[in-house]
C-alpha cells in the first residue's frame, strides 16, 4: 500500500459523490478551492451560494493545526474571504520545521454548531484501526485520553455490535447517528460487506476532525484523506480529477518535474528525488525494494548526507524511457565537478520479468552520450543486477566501460548489494 494525502476539498468531494452511490446519502457539502488564478466573479456565477451564505475560509494544504495557527476564519462574507486569501495568498509560513508559502485555499459554507466529534480510520495490514471521540476539535489532543478505538480484522464486517465500544455513552440519537456516520464512512476503505457497500475508493486513511450533527445529520466540518495510490489504476475513474500534491515544504525542481511527467505517460514506473545536490554517492536502481536497501545502507555506512538522490525505475520501461530517465540522473550526479571522487549505482536487485539487458540498452546510450561529463565529475560506476538474461547486459556494461576508459565495476547476484554500497564508499572517500 502507498499513501498518499490528497487535499480537504478533494476528500470531501468524493465523500460527497460517494456515499451518494454507495449508500443513496445526499449529503449537503459545499465547497470550493481558491488559488492565485481564482477570479472570484467568476466563481460567484459558478458557485452562487458564496456569495449569499457566511463562509469559512482555510488553507488547503498538507499541514495540520490550522485553527491554533490564526490561519482559519469563520462567519465571513465573500468579501471578507477574498481579503483574507489577498492577504495569505504566497505568504511563507512555518509548519513542523518547514517553510513555503501558501497556496490554496478552501472556501465552505459557515455551519454554526454546539457540539464536535472525531473519528480517523486507519487501514492496516491485518485490518483497520477506528477511533471515536465525542471531544473532537482543536483540542483533540490534549484530550486524547478521551479517545475510543477498536481494531477491526480485515475477515470482520462493520456491525453495530463492533462499533459498540466506540459509542456506547452517547445520548441515544447521537449514538445512532455517529454509528451511521462511522458506517458510512468506513465504506471509502472498504471496510463494510453489506450489499450496498460493496465497492469501495481505496482510502487508506481519513480524518474527520471535528464532524457534527446538522438537523440530526452528520457533517464534516474539517477532513482529512489518503488514497492507496497502488489501486489508481481501477479507481481513477471514481477518483475523477484528484491531486496528490507534494508534501507541505517541498517543491519540485525543473529534473524532478520532468521525470514526474515521464512517470505520469508510461505504465512502468520511474522515480527520482534530490536529496543533496552536491552529493557525491548517486543511485539509479531497479526496483522499489533495492532503491530503498542502496539508500538505507548508505545512510547505515554514516554517509546519508553524501546521497544526492532516491531514485527508481521499475514496471519494465521500454529503452527510450531509460534513456530520458537515466540522462537526467546522470546530469544531476555529474554537475559542478570539484575534483573529489564520485559513485553511481545502477542496478538493483533480481529482475523477475524485466530484460536486464533490453533496460540497460538505454542507460549505455545515456552513459555513452555523457563520457566527458563522467570523466569531469571522477565518477566510478558499480553495476549490480541479476534477472533474465543479465549475462548479455552485464557484459555490454563491461564493454563500455572498456570503451570509454571509465571506472566502471559489473557484478552480478553473486555479489550483495549491501556490499556494493560499501565497496564504492570505501572507494571514494579514499585519499585522492
């Protein structure tokens, strides 16, 4: 499973459209994103109710604590709400030890009420993890005491007497509404077996924090989602446009951006981030589990602040792909060189259906392309793969190495990739 934390409008957008589906529940949720391109005309012939209802006016970004922040204003009009957003709109704040400015907003009906309740639900391994408060808000944490949870066994279905524990000591119609409202929400992670909770969104996580009871209704006031991103390839239909934006801090830079939108046109998958640019131990590997051994053992070694990057190709990507792929990491690894020693890992682990040769094809074009950059950057390669026919492109590494009068070593799975990493740390931080 691969969560990954969507924005408040878009949870509660497919809540919306969903449990209407699902379950035949209208429920009555507003709400719109504003940006730096919202032109609140516009927005108004589109959304009339903005402008003839109070409304509530927040970041939409992946950050919490919002409220203690100053950062959300109620009981406001659309006028108010647009100086509001003039006023926030790319200011730089501080959240969790990072910085960047914001960028969304979300705009939603105000809903005056009197009493706030919380429930997340957590998909696990063996089940799911469901919390309950009759305490929610602001202060959910200083009061966590007052949490309920239960773990729920994947075999298990939702029942009333499941949920018991979690709601034994409302008043009776609360307590019917919150078990409906827990139901109901369980089915966006496929948690109920009732017939007509049959099909479910792949959410891993979500958060409701505060929900209250509008005209004996559930609503939530502020939500928080993951999706199982691994499951987009049969839900995106039912997902509709839904964004996955970057981590609260972080911003892509123009190579990141580039192999993010190679990932986005291929069915294989192709991942690279920079962790330090002026890092001298680079890696392109094969496969999500060996990309993460490579890094794990090299911050293990003591050297997580010499890894320039996380990288990872996989899905079988066809030789022009790794080409454009490898190109950029090999760009990255070789820029500014300072005359120290540097390493790249290219490999991984045991291919089960991917060529090994057919894949390294397009990394020695990239590599033959970028001989003077390699050779300015005193870069050293250490190939190791295995996999079907890993002989032939173990081979044709070993060629070109010879052809291009680099430092280029070739295992095969006889070798560790642990030991691997070692080998071309020990190399490069010898004395020059």
């Amino acid at each position: 499973m691969a969560r990954k934390k969507i924005r408040e409008y878009d949870s509660k957008r497919l809540l919306k459209e969903h449990l209407k589906r699902l379950a035949g529940t209208q429920l009555d949720i507003s709400s719109v994103q504003v940006t730096e391109k919202t032109d609140f005309t516009e927005l108004t012939n589109k959304e009339p109710w903005v402008s003839s209802t109070k409304l509530v006016v927040k970041p939409d970004m992946l950050f919490g604590k919002r409220g203690k922040s100053g950062l959300v204003a109620l009981n406001l009009d659309l006028a108010q709400v647009a100086q509001f957003v003039k006023e926030r709109l790319g200011v730089e704040v501080e959240m969790g030890g990072c910085k960047a400015p914001i960028t969304t907003f979300v705009v939603e009906p105000f809903v005056p009420h009197d009493d706030e309740y919380y429930l997340s639900i957590v998909s696990e391994r063996l089940g799911s993890t469901i919390s309950f408060s009759e305490c929610g808000g602001i202060e959910i944490e200083e009061n966590w005491d007052k949490v309920k949870t239960i773990f729920l066994p994947t075999e298990k279905p939702m029942t009333s007497e499941a949920c018991a524990p979690l709601i034994a000591t409302l008043p009776l119609e609360v307590m019917i509404v919150s078990l409906l409202w827990v139901t109901l929400s369980c089915c966006l992670t496929g948690l109920c077996y009732l017939d007509n909770f049959g099909s479910d969104l792949d959410f891993s996580f979500v958060e409701m924090n505060p929900f209250t009871l509008v005209k004996g209704e559930p609503y939530p006031l502020d939500m928080r989602g993951e999706l199982d991103d691994t499951a987009a390839f049969k839900n995106f239909k039912k997902w509709g446009n839904v964004e996955f934006p970057l981590p609260f801090g972080r911003v892509m830079s123009p190579t990141e951006s580039y192999i993010h939108t190679l990932d986005e046109k291929t069915s294989a998958s192709l991942k690279f981030t920079v962790l330090n640019p002026k890092g001298r131990i680079w890696t392109m590997v094969a496969g999500g589990g060996a990309s993460v051994i490579y890094a794990d053992t090299v911050g293990d070694l003591g050297y997580a602040s010499e890894l320039g990057n996380y990288a990872e190709y996989s899905g079988a990507p066809n030789e022009e792909e790794v080409l454009q792929y490898a190109r950029v990491v090999i760009d990255c690894a070789t820029a500014e060189p300072d005359g120290r020693k540097r390493a790249l890992l290219i490999g991984g682990g045991i291919a089960n259906f991917t060529d090994v040769a057919a894949t390294f094809n397009g990394i020695i074009r990239a590599l033959r392309e970028k001989e003077s950059k390699l050779k300015a950057s005193r870069m050293h390669i250490y190939v190791r793969r295995g996999g079907p026919n890993y002989q032939t492109g173990l081979a044709k590494m070993r060629s070109l190495g010879e052809e291009l009068g680099v430092s280029l070593e070739v295992f095969g799975p006889e070798a560790t990739m642990t030991g691997i990493c070692k080998q071309a740390i020990d190399c490069i931080m010898s004395a020059s």
